[in-house]
C-alpha cells in the first residue's frame, strides 16, 4: 500500500491517507498523524458482505466532505454526537457500549484527513470489538448517512459499485486525437496523437492534377490517421480491461473513424457526442462524456427491468416484488437484482442460516430467533453479492418503482402466493 494526496491517486487502487493533528488547548503540541486505508470500492464491498454479526454493532458512516471544511467538521462531530446517542440507547452490554463509543472516537479523527476528501464521500465501516475497519472514497457528494446495525450498511457502496463501469473517451478529427479515462465520475487525460496534415489540402497548383494529388495526399494522411487511432484505442483498451467506448468531434470525423475500428470496438461503443476537438476543454469533454454514459446507462436498466417483468409474467426465470424477490435471494438464485433507487423496506434476518423475511421472529429454515433489520433490501444486495450474483440500482423511471424490487433468476422461483395456493389446493383435495 501507498500513500500519496487522494487528488492524484487513482480510486481502483489502495490509497493511505495522512493527516497532522495537535492537542485541544495546546495547537504547536502534535500529536500522532490519523492515517486511514482506504481500499478500492469492489475490494472493500468483497471484504463487508462476509462480516459475520457479531455482538457489537457495526457503525456504517457515509460523509460528504464540501468545500467548505467547517461545514465538514460540524457534520463529524454531529454523526460522532449520533453514534454515541445509540451506543446509550440499544440495549448493549457494557463492553458493547464501549465498541460504539471507540468507533465515535476514531469518526472524530476523521476531521484530520478533510482536505484531502474534499468534492468526495467517504465511506467509513468500523467494529471495534471486531477489529473491523474498511474505508473506501467515492466521487462526488452522497447524502450523508449514520448507521449503527449488526451488519454494515452496503446500500449507497452498491450503488455506487453497479454504476462504476470504465469507459475509453476519445474526440477525434483528421489530424488530431485526445484519449482519456472515464471512471466513476472522474476524467483523466491518458494518450494524444497529433499525426501530419497537409495545411492547405483545397490548394490547387498550374495543373488540375496537381489539385487531384493534394487532395488524394490529405485523405491518405486523414485515413491514416484514422487508423493509428483506432490501433492506440483498442490497445489501450485491451490494456486497462475497459470494455466501454464513447466518441467525440465533428459528425464527419465520427463517422470516418468509426469505420477503422473493428467490429468488436465498433460493437463497444455506447455514444458520441459533437464537439470541435481544436477547442474543447477537458471539463466539456468529461461533461459530454458523462451525459452519454447516464443516457446509455438509462437505457440499459429500462431494458433490463422489462425483461425482468417479462420473465415474472410468464414464470420464467423472473421475480417481482419483495417477498418473491425474498424468497429467490433465500435460495441463492438471484443472477441479477434490480433495485428502484430510492426504496427501503423494513424486514427480518436470522443470522444462523441468513434466512431473510419481510416478517416472522422464529427463521421458517432452522428455527432460530430472527432480529429486525431496518432495511431488509440491503441486506438481499449484500446476499446476492456474496453468493456471485450482480445488483444494479435503477435509476430510470421504470414499473420497478411500484415493486421495489425485481431479479432475474438462475433457476425458477414459484412466487410466494403461487406456493400458498398450491397448498390450500392440496389441503382440499385431502
């Protein structure tokens, strides 16, 4: 692990953060630096999906830090303030209470390592009675959020994870080509190519072949530039295993460099975007860029979610809503779960066996006592993901919003009434 500023150091590799701190009343006295490990955002998710409840709660916070660093500070001390309210008011051992009361005192710490998560989120998940500290940094400003549960709390991590593909960005025109990193959020510059450009291609000499030659010269040197192109991207491509293209610049340009892509990167590319390539700057481009991934992504999930409900309507390989839903999960056959962004459901765990339940306070599979979760569709993304299937969170505005949840399932799932009827159907043949 290294340690270098968050503002240059990528968020798909392990980072340390370093933070100087001095004493309250005594400001030249110092004390130890906070460091904090953060860890890329699979990595971490992989990690907490295993944690096993234990006596003492895990304390999940999620911190936006603005640019305004007061503000910041007053937002830890208030979560901290939370925290330690919790730890007084669940019915904890003692040494349960002073797990809480540790992991309020390392969020307080926390305050050392702000400016180097400014414009970011910081995810915090730590047990102290556990040994249990994961910290991931995410793009941008997520609501702030203070959990204090037996299980971590994966929803805003998850989200995040599903919407983290990696995309190659590249504007291009006859002589020119910029190539960057669209990731999470962030754009980084990573290749430009100038290549040679006759400067006056409509130039016409004494002859009419002289002007056929120029112009003949301008589009092999355009045409090989395009080429070149294509071969840097592809390589680039393969190199950084990203799997998603997006092109810029003029609609003819566009159009002549498509063409010299192969059919694999041609079958790639989610969209383009029309800009000139001699005077955008690299903030327009990250914009273009990104309104082109939330438009394909848009897409992706509407798509997904009416083969969802068609699969649910005609009994094949589909679940709609949440106990059905429930009840796939419980069988580890959920292949993909799609989530209505915004929903939450209260429901029950059994932590024996990982029975999860809308409702019930013995577990139906091997009778032990279940406990209250506040959001049982946290807990079914984190089964699905540790039992290898995927979640994506919907963000379109789809028919996902009137069942909260849907999944497309490995093996069929009968849907709870379904079960119900069938035994009441039995019941009055006997």
């Amino acid at each position: 692990m290294r340690t270098k500023p968050l503002a240059s150091a990528p968020l798909n590799s392990p980072v340390t953060l370093t933070g100087a701190r001095s004493e309250d009343g005594h400001p030249k006295r110092s004390l130890p630096p906070v460091k904090l490990a953060v860890q890329p955002v699979p990595d971490a998710i992989r990690s907490l999906v295993r944690f096993q409840p234990a006596s003492a709660p895990v304390v999940s916070v999620y911190l936006a830090v603005p640019e305004n660093l007061k503000m910041a500070r007053s937002k830890i001390h208030d979560m901290a303030k939370h925290i330690r309210h919790e730890a007084e008011s669940l019915a904890l051992a003692h040494s349960e209470r002073q797990s809480v009361h540790s992991d309020a005192d390392r969020v307080l710490e926390l305050e050392a390592v702000l400016p180097s998560l400014v414009g970011r989120t910081l995810a915090l998940f730590r047990c102290a009675d556990e040994g249990l500290e994961e910290a991931v940094v995410v793009p941008g400003l997520l609501r702030d959020r203070v959990f204090v549960d037996a299980a971590p709390y994966l929803r805003p991590l998850l989200a995040i994870l599903d919407k983290s593909h990696r995309y190659a960005v590249v504007t291009v025109d006859r002589e020119h080509s910029r190539l960057y990193d669209f990731f999470m959020g962030r754009l980084e510059a990573a290749e430009r190519h100038d290549d040679r450009v006759l400067r006056k291609p409509n130039y016409a000499g004494r002859y009419g072949l002289d002007e056929y030659r120029v112009r003949n010269t301008a589009e092999d040197l355009a045409r090989k530039h395009y080429r070149h192109t294509a071969e840097v991207v592809e390589e680039f491509m393969h190199q950084n295993d990203i799997e998603l293209l997006v092109i810029g610049g003029h609609q003819e340009s566009i159009s002549a460099f498509r063409s010299f892509l192969s059919h694999e990167l041609q079958s790639r590319i989610v969209g383009t975007f029309v800009i000139d390539p001699h005077t955008v700057t690299p903030a327009r481009v990250r914009d273009e860029a990104e309104r082109v991934v939330d438009d394909f992504e848009r897409r992706q999930e509407a798509q997904l979610v009416g083969q969802a409900i068609e699969r649910a309507d005609t009994k094949d390989l589909g679940a709609l809503g949440l106990e059905w839903c429930l009840a796939a999960v419980d069988e580890q056959a959920v292949q993909l779960l799609l989530i209505n962004d915004h929903s939450e459901a209260a429901g029950r765990r059994c932590d024996n066996c990982g029975w999860l339940g809308v409702a019930g306070v013995s577990c139906p599979v091997c009778g032990y006592a279940t406990r209250a979760v506040p959001d049982v569709i946290d807990e079914m993304a984190a089964a699905v993901v540790d039992a290898g299937g995927l979640v994506d969170h919907v963000d379109a505005d789809t028919p996902l919003r009137d069942h909260l949840v849907a999944a497309l399932l490995r093996f069929p799932i009968p849907a709870p009434g379904a079960i119900a009827g069938a035994q009441g159907t039995a019941a009055e043949r006997t």
